[in-house]
C-alpha cells in the first residue's frame, strides 16, 4: 500500500541518517577509547591458551609479560584466584609470586598480592609459608581481620593453644567476628593434653580458665567428670556428668555411657535412670534417648530398656524389623536387650552427628567441625532405614 506523502517520507529518512550518524559517532568514541586501553596481545595468546585447556602454557605467557600495570594487573589476580578454585595451587602460587615480584606494584596491590599468596600456601598445607605472611598483613588496616582470622585458623590446625588465644584476641580487639566458646575450647584443649601428660593441676587450672571465658561450659564440666573419674571420685563425676548434659543436651550419646560406667563404680543406678526418665517424660526427647541408649549400648538397666520398647513399638518401620522375633507374647527384657542391639547395626549405618552450619556428618563426636571449622556446631543426627522401601544392591 502506498499511502505516504512525500513530506513524510523525506522526514523518515532525514531520522534514519541522523541516527545513523549518531551511532556511527559513539562508536568510533568508544573504539578510541579502547584503543587507549589496548591489551598486549600476549594477553589474548594466554587466554587463548586457557581456553584450549593449555593452562601450563598460557602461564609461561603471562609470566613473560614484565609490564603489570593498574589495569593488566586484575587479569593477572583473577588467573591466579581461576586456578585456585580450580585446586591447581601451585599455577595460583606462579601467578601471584609473579606479581608480587613485580618492582613498579604500589602498596595497595602489594598487600593484595601477598594476601592471595598466603591464601595459596594455606590452600596447598604450606602453614610456615602462609604464617609468615599473614604475620606480615596484621600490620595492614585492609587486610588485618583476615589475616588474623587465618592465623587462628592455621593455630588450630598446628594446635598450637597459646598462639590461638593470643591470636583470637587480637581479632576480637579489631572488630573481626569471634566465637565465643572457641578461647574455652582452646583452654580445654591445654587441660586435655596436661591429663595425658599427668599434669593434673596443670588441667584443673586450664579448665578454670576455661570457665572464666564460658561461665556454664558444657566442656568444662565433661573434663572435670574424667579427672574425678580417674581420681576415684565417682559421686562428684557423676554430678559433673549431669551438669554437662543440662548445659548442653547435644551431648547425650556422650554421656550416656560415662554415666553407666560411673553408676556401675557406685552400685547406684539412680544418676542413670533420673536422666532416662526425665527424657521419656518429653514427647520431643523420647525418640532421642531411646535411640541413644540403642547406640551407646547403654542397656543394662530395666528404665533402659523399657525406653527401647516404647520406641521400637512405636514406629511402624522397626516393628517390621522385629516381627519376626515377637511371637504374640510379650518378650522378656533380655529379648529387648539383644533387639536393641541388632538395631543398632540398622541406626548406625548412617552418621551419629551432623554439622548445622554446613551439613558435615560424622560417626564420632567433634567439638570443632572438620568441614567448617566452627565450634559446638554437631548434633545428633540419627535417621532410620526402611527395610522395606530401600531396594538391594
């Protein structure tokens, strides 16, 4: 259809070729700024390599490129932090010693270089290596929390205690965030290795510094009930035990059995039964202490098994696991006790304990998760296996 007017038509085109006009414009601006801000072509030879998986080769490239400039420079970080996530951290160390070399750095990519370093060596077990520069960033107001968060770091895995707490006070005198319970951790961890040395006061005076940093330290009062324990002072370790277990309910699987080996020394069940007890009486711990008692073959005692009944009988899928034992009647308690027993070979397929803050799970108990770090972060985790629904491999 041919309905437009000349006059029209002459404006369309008048539009298009001041448009045409304007782009053409911006574009030969943003091409002269570009051109201002050209790459060495060494650059596009090295990520070319990188992209053809050719990652020894496009490192030689770089490390032959002497100039590192303001802008060349964050190429250089973001290979080197590339090949770290990569787990190729002896690629990470090359590129990031190479900018550290470099004479004409200023102060500010200095530090950041000699951070990633250190991050490097700490990724790849060098603790010395990583010590000695983190030492270095404490004295940087960039850089200095994290600097001090990594000593602590690396002072926990050498578990080296004094250097820990030295550490981890200086990062809560600069604002960095601290764990509260982690200086008591490191006080326990000293009155630990003082007990196994024989170092008996030496302990006692750990675990009363300990508490001076953690008032109601569940830790605390675990350690304490062994050193009674060893001493022979089985009342004040079994009080002890019951102090630690209100103070910090996660720790029933541990308790469990310290407490029966403790109550066996005294001829006395009652410390053992008042804590099974209590713990029926809860609808949201009976499940709980039932299962613990399974686990930690605490079973000896009439309270305990009548837990282990209750809780077997009252879930669908262990029933089906012990039908064929129940026979109409109602099995005497030995029965119940070697039932208990085979279930816990069903309950302790799958992990005892996970971590809160990043899913770790573990058979054995950790006061400091392996995955995270983080201290009293486990908790029991016990979950039940359907015989029927899980197929056979």
């Amino acid at each position: 259809m041919e309905f437009e007017s000349p006059a029209i038509v002459a404006v369309l085109l008048a539009a298009a070729g001041f448009t045409g006009w304007y782009v053409g414009r911006r574009a030969q601006r943003a091409a002269r700024r570009l051109g201002r801000r050209r790459l060495p072509a060494d650059y596009f030879a090295g990520l070319n390599f990188l992209i053809n998986e050719q990652p020894d080769r496009a490192v030689e490239v770089f490390m032959r490129m002497v100039d590192v400039d303001r802008e060349t420079v964050e190429i250089h970080f973001a290979l080197g932090s590339l090949f770290r996530r990569r787990g190729e951290v002896d690629r990470a160390i090359r590129v990031h010693q190479n900018i550290l070399d470099r004479p004409k750095l200023d102060p500010e990519q200095r530090e950041l270089a000699l951070l990633e370093l250190a991050i490097d060596y700490l990724r790849a077990g060098l603790l010395d290596h990583s010590e000695r520069m983190f030492q270095v960033l404490i004295a940087s107001d960039t850089h200095r929390v994290t600097a001090l968060r990594s000593l602590t770091r690396i002072y926990e895995q050498q578990r080296d205690w004094p250097q820990a707490i030295a550490t981890h006070r200086q990062l809560a005198a600069n604002g960095g965030p601290a764990q509260a319970s982690a200086v008591a951790h490191y006080h326990c961890e000293l009155a630990e290795a003082a007990r196994a040395a024989g170092q008996i006061d030496e302990a006692r005076g750990h675990l009363r510094a300990a508490r001076r940093e953690q008032r109601r330290f569940a830790r605390a009062a675990l350690v304490r009930a062994e050193l009674a324990q060893a001493a022979g002072e089985y009342l004040l370790a079994s009080r002890l035990l019951l102090i630690a277990l209100k103070r910090s309910p996660v720790l029933l699987f541990e308790v469990l059995p310290r407490l029966q080996a403790t109550c066996e020394r005294l001829g006395n069940d009652e410390a053992l039964n008042a804590v099974i007890e209590a713990w029926r009486r809860d609808r949201r711990r009976q499940t709980e202490i039932a299962q613990a008692l399974i686990l930690t073959d605490v079973l000896k005692t009439p309270a305990a098994l009548s837990a282990v009944r209750e809780y077997v009988l009252g879930d669908s899928v262990l029933q089906q696991l012990i039908e064929p034992l129940l026979s109409g009647t109602e099995p005497p308690l030995e029965t119940w006790r070697r039932m208990a027993r085979v279930l816990a070979r069903v309950l302790g397929r799958g992990p005892r304990y996970q971590c809160g803050e990043c899913g770790f799970g573990s058979q054995a108990w950790f006061w400091q998760c392996p995955g995270c770090k983080a201290w009293d972060s486990l908790h029991p985790h016990v979950t039940v296996t359907d015989p029927v629904r899980t197929p056979a491999y």
